[in-house]
C-alpha cells in the first residue's frame, strides 16, 4: 500500500485561523498595513470615509463600529466630495498614505466613479469600497440600487473598471486572500497607482470564513525608487545639449520623490526654464527668473 505524505495536508489544517465576516476581515487588514519610503514607515491607510446605507451599513458599517480603535471612520456628505478628499489627502502625503472611502449602493456608488477617475488619471492612490448588489440574487432591487435588468452580474460599480487601476468584486469571503494583498500593492506602485475599487455585495459582507491569523499581521510596503538607467541618462543630456531653447515641465513626480532641491539645481546650473503641469504646481518653490509658471492653462 503506498502512503502519502501528510505533512503539509497536516501543516495546512493545524495553522491557526480565525473566524470574522468579510466585512471584519476587511476592516482588520487594511488597519495592519504600512508604507515605507526612506526608511519612513506609516500607517498606509490610517481612516476610512464614507456614507452608509442599504449596502454597506450592516456590514462594514458593523465591522467598523467594532475596530473603530484601528480604523478611525469619518462620516461624510456627499461621495463625490470623499473621494476628492481621499485623493487630495494622497498627494499631500506623497503617495506614502491613502485614505479609504466606503459607500452604499445606488447613487453613494455612482457619486464615487468621477472622484475615481480623477485619482487614476491624476495617479494618486485611492481605495474604495462601494456597496454591491446581492451575489445570492434572491432579492430584489432595493430602493435606488442601480443594476442591469438582464445582466445579474453587472451593477453601478462596473461603472469604475474603466477608470480605476485595480477593480475586483468580492462574491465569496476567501477572495480577500488575494484580493487584497493586490490592493495594498497598487495602492503603492509608483507606476500602477491610481483608484481602487473593491466591490463588496450586500450578503457577502456579512458572510462569516476562517481566515489564516497570519493573514492579519503587520505588514510592510516598500515603495521603491527605482534608479533611471544610465542610457537613459545619457540620452537625455544628449537631447538637452542638443536643443537650442530647452525647457523643463516639471510635472508630479518631481513632488512625489521629493525632487524640487535636484530640480532647482539642474535648471539654475544649465539656465534651462521650468514650467509646472497641474500636478506638479509647487516643484519650483523660489521665486527665480527660470520659473515660468504653470503650462496647459487654457486662457
């Protein structure tokens, strides 16, 4: 007789779990992690925003509640303007925090997808958490809730995938697994930043799972400053020697790697004029003849 291995099969249903919703779960994660840059380490998401109703009350609305000491929560007025909120908090921090924003289904959902497309486009980090419809599908439309009347699997919040970085919709409690470790990694991608969106359904937020404790730990992410190649460098000096009236558009990321001191440097030494995008306004921080202002300002 051939006898199999145990170990790991052992390993797997000896680990220790424990027993939250999903909506607990949620709240428990995102409250355990941080950001790291320089050295600087932070709570990556420090609070969530929002407005509840039918949609996200019972769930994250109970799940906050109850770790309210670890995930502050903000009452708001209007989803549209938390949005804006969370993405104006993100750029005052450098991209090192974010902040998270629930709201319910129908319009609160729909009120989000514009403050969304400001964040992707504008790359600042966002997580959102709108309410969904039901996944067991036996109840019926409830109040505003806005879905489509022949696709059971579309909702408001397919609205946010074309404008959102990373959009997942939870219809069972283990997808958190990965779905959120994706999330946090997004959330502090220098290139992938951007909106958020995890769709969470009525039912499923309330839906109880042993969760790994492990899954609950601290944890770090490092948002990296990946060094330009020296090709690329050396191409660049060559265009700038080249050009007969250089000019320099400084645009965000000057901010977000905290780049003016290099920039001012860089211009003052080759005269070379500096002109702001709206997301870079404030990479020139002296009042100096190569600062020209913003650029792309319609008159």
């Amino acid at each position: 007789m051939t006898k199999t291995n145990p170990g790991p099969r052992l390993a797997e249903a000896t680990r220790p779990t424990v027993r939250l919703t999903t909506a607990q779960a949620i709240v428990r994660y995102v409250a355990a992690q941080h950001s790291v840059r320089d050295g600087q380490r932070q709570r990556l998401v420090p609070a969530m925003l929002g407005i509840f109703g039918h949609g996200n009350v019972a769930g994250l609305g109970q799940a906050l509640d109850e770790y309210q000491a670890d995930l502050p929560f903000v009452q708001g007025r209007n989803e549209q303007s938390l949005v804006h909120i969370a993405a104006g908090y993100a750029k005052s921090n450098r991209r090192t925090s974010a902040l998270a924003v629930t709201a319910s289904i129908g319009p609160g959902a729909a009120n989000m997808v514009t403050g969304a497309a400001l964040a992707t486009v504008n790359r600042l980090p966002v997580l959102l958490f709108p309410g969904d419809v039901y996944a067991t599908r036996r109840q019926g439309p409830v109040l505003q809730q806005l879905e489509h009347p022949t696709g059971g699997d579309v909702s408001v919040n397919d609205c946010f995938r074309p404008v959102a970085r990373f959009f997942d919709r939870i219809t069972r409690p283990e997808q958190l697994l990965t779905a959120l470790p994706e999330a946090m990694r997004v959330l502090t991608s220098p290139s992938e930043v951007g909106a958020v969106v995890i769709a969470l359904p009525q039912d499923i937020q309330t839906e109880a799972y042993d969760f790994p404790a492990a899954f609950f730990d601290a944890r770090d992410w490092v948002i990296a400053r990946p060094a330009p190649h020296p090709d690329e460098i050396a191409a660049a000096a060559a265009l700038i020697a080249q050009a007969e009236q250089p000019l320099i558009i400084a645009g965000g990321g000057v901010l977000y790697s905290e780049a003016e001191a290099e920039l001012a440097a860089l211009a003052g030494e080759l005269g070379i004029p500096v002109v702001e995008t709206f997301a870079g306004k404030g990479a020139v921080q002296q009042d100096v003849w190569w600062g020209m202002g913003g650029i792309g300002l319609g008159r």
